[in-house]
C-alpha cells in the first residue's frame, strides 16, 4: 500500500537548459510531485555533481513553475501518466544599487542614452545631463513650468566618455511648449533650437520615431501633435559665438493632429520596429494604435468594462510585440496589439500598493519589464509569471515613520534601470545579473 502510494506521487521528468554548462541527461526521470523549485535545483545540482550549489528557476510550457509539481498537475488537470519536460535556468542575482544623482526637486521625467548619460527633467523647470560620474554636464534653462517628459534625437561624436559630443534632445512642460535643445558637452554652451507649440494644456509626454525624424507628443488637450525633428531654415546655422542662452528662438508648429481620446493623454510611443505605427494611453481608459502616415486610429484596446480595466492608463511602454500599460488601480496590464478583440488583456500582474505610473520594457529580453508606481518601488517582472521577480525599495521609504515617496519615472537602458519621483534623487540600478534568463 506504501509503495503504491509513492508510485502515486511521483512522476516522470526530462530536464532541458539553454545554458549548455549545466546541461544533464535528456532522459526522463521519476521524482516526487510534492517537489518544488527547491528540491528540483537540488536535483540538478546533484546530477552536475557540483559541491556548491547552484540555484535553478524552472519553466513548465514557458511559465515558471512557483508551486509544487502536484499543484501544477492538478491546475493544469493532467495526469502522473505525462512525461513532463522542465526547462532550468540559473536563478538571477537581484538588481544592485549603483548610485544615485541628487536634484533641486522632483524629478518627472528620465531617459538613458547608451548607458552613459542621462537626460533627466524636474519639477524645478530644468533639464538636465549626467554621466555615469555623477557629473551634471548641462543643465537646460528656459522652461517656465515643471517638465514632464524628455527624450534624445541624436549624440554625435566618438568620444568614449562623451567629452566631445554634441546632443540634441527634446524636454515637454506643464507650460504648455515642446523645446528643442542643441548642446555641447564639453564647453557648458547650449542652444535652444526651437519651440513647439501647438498644445492648449500641460504636455504630458513625448516619443520619438526610430528614424528620429518625426516624434509625437501628447497633452492633458486630449490631442495628439507630430513634429518634425528638422530644424527650420532659419536655424540651419547655429551661430558658434553663441551664449549661453539664445533668445530669439523660431516658433515651430505641428505637421499633424490626431484626435480620439475624451478627455487627458498620459502617454505615447512609436512602435520599435514600425515608424508608421504609434500607441497612445489616456484616462478615458483606452490605449489606442495609429497609423501615423494616414493620421487615423486604426485600433482601441477597450478598457472599459470593470471586470477588465476599469481605471486610467499611466503610462505605456513597447516591446517587439507587447505593450506595457500601468494603472491607477495599482495593476500592470500586458496586450498584444496584433489581437482584433480590443478588450483583450493577454495578462495582468498584481503587487504594487497605490498607482502605477510608468512602466519599461528591457531592451535585452522579450519576457522581462520595470515598473514604477506611486508606492515608492520599482518592481522587475517576468511575464513569464504572476509575481514580480524583484522589489526595489527606495532607501528613504525604508526608514520607519517615513512617508511614501512617488515614483514618476522609469527607464530601462541597456543594463540599468533609471528612477525617479519625490524623493529629488535619480536611481541607477545594475541589471546585468538579470540577463541570464533573457
């Protein structure tokens, strides 16, 4: 009766890993269902015949396995008859603590280039650039109001540091302008190139296209405006005795406008692979893809039934094929934008304890993603599985008795993660422990 019983609970397994160092034997093995992450690695690292053990992460059918196998079996309703195969991966080291860039008050707004400078924006009106040093190489004045979103169009020259380089980059303000700053990282010289204008509220956020031609911004107007990145005519020459400021900057209008969504925008991004292709988030609980060359809304991802989403995108970001979206009711949504059924979530990860206001895909994985949210942490996910993989705590809501300190914003860049909120320091995180299982 004993042994029957232990047959019962055991079942047939074939170990599978990318990782060819800890490759073991394709041929399937019994071991007990009540087995767990655990006691698999120990397994593997017995089989290896490794003295210090090393942690495994287990995947069933491309999800990682986060019960026991008999709970596994039962959720999936299959029988110990099965042959399952078990894909391994080495267990990933948590993000590390790299430093941290302090600020005159909130930042709002951070965008990573190349993993060795960073544009940041701030609720004292300013931008500005950092290296990796900590240095602040630039900070751009002329915005009248806090600063909302940044991005960079180009860094020319090929300096390893960036001491020789030129940028252009773009900053959006409560003050209602897009502005275009060209500057020199050596010299402390900047030139504002030209203004946008076009919104009647606070611009929100702005994307730039791959080809860094066009790039789009949206507005608490509920419109969508694209520019172009060219300067005009008048400011071909940009006047190298130039001060610090140049104050007869050119006005720049819009090349198009794009209207769908009732009331706030809170976010855009063009498509990674597609410069004809752009996505849009708002509080009217939609996320919309246009086709940017006939000016349409050619799809709305519907978030209006309660049972769904019911509460107002925050911020979104893009993967090859998904999209990312944040909300205020604490959740993180994933869709897939090729899927005709517009109120179609493909999953919905849950752990954050007040808003989620932003979010970012890694630029190395097509499974993982960060996200920001008004409780003070940043959380690194695997959509692989429901729970996050890691938490990052701001130090300062470690303390006892502290307040929460809003994140605001969030970037993947290469192997870092970037942060900012109330807290008037800019986070860098290093990632590159998590690149195992990408």
């Amino acid at each position: 009766m004993d042994t029957l019983q232990e047959e019962e609970n055991q079942i047939q397994v074939r170990f599978v890993t990318q990782q060819k160092e800890y490759a073991v034997t394709d041929s399937a093995i019994l071991v007990p269902t009540k087995l767990r992450r655990y006691g698999l690695s120990e397994i593997i690292n017995h089989l290896l015949g490794f003295e210090k053990p090393v942690p495994f992460d287990f995947m069933i059918d491309n999800q990682f396995l986060r019960t026991s196998l008999e709970e596994y079996l039962q959720t999936k309703e299959l029988s110990t008859e099965n042959i399952l195969t078990i894909e391994y991966v080495e267990s990933m080291l948590p993000p590390t603590s790299l430093s941290t860039f302090q600020h005159d008050d909130w930042i709002s707004a951070v965008k990573g280039y190349n993993k060795s400078l960073f544009l940041t924006g701030s609720y004292d009106n300013h931008v500005r650039i950092f290296n990796t040093s900590g240095e602040c190489l630039q900070t751009l004045l002329g915005h009248i109001a806090p600063i909302k979103s940044v991005a960079w169009v180009s860094v020319t020259g090929k300096s390893k540091n960036y001491r020789n380089e030129h940028a252009i980059c773009l900053s959006a303000s409560q003050d209602r302008s897009i502005r275009s700053w060209q500057v020199s990282l050596t010299d402390g010289q900047y030139t504002p190139l030209y203004d946008c204008k076009g919104h009647k509220e606070s611009v929100e956020c702005i994307s730039v296209n791959s080809s860094c031609t066009e790039f789009a911004s949206v507005s608490l107007d509920s419109s969508i405006l694209l520019w172009t990145t060219i300067q005009p005519e008048a400011n071909e020459e940009i006047e190298k005795k130039s001060k610090r400021r140049k104050l007869n900057k050119d006005i720049l209008a819009p090349i198009a406008t794009m209207r769908g969504h009732v009331g706030p925008i809170s976010s855009v991004m063009f498509d990674k692979n597609d410069s004809n292709k752009m996505y849009s988030g708002g509080w009217d609980h939609s996320i919309r893809v246009w086709d940017v060359e006939t000016r349409t809304n050619i799809d709305t991802k519907v978030c209006f039934s309660s049972y769904i989403c019911d509460k107002t995108v925050l911020g979104i970001a893009c993967s090859d094929n998904l999209i990312a979206s944040g909300h205020s009711d604490k959740l993180v949504r994933i869709w897939d934008p090729r899927t005709e059924d517009s109120a179609m979530v493909k999953l919905t990860l849950s752990s954050h304890k007040n808003w989620v206001s932003c979010v970012s895909w890694s630029p190395k994985s097509q499974f993982m993603l960060a996200s920001g949210s008004y409780d003070g942490t940043v959380k690194i996910w695997d959509i692989r599985s429901r729970t996050p993989l890691y938490t990052i705590q701001n130090s300062n809501s470690q303390e006892k008795n502290s307040l929460m300190k809003k994140l605001f914003c969030i970037d993947w860049d290469f192997d870092m993660i970037l942060s900012g909120g109330e807290d008037n320091q800019l986070h860098l995180y290093g990632t590159k422990t998590l690149d195992i299982q990408s």
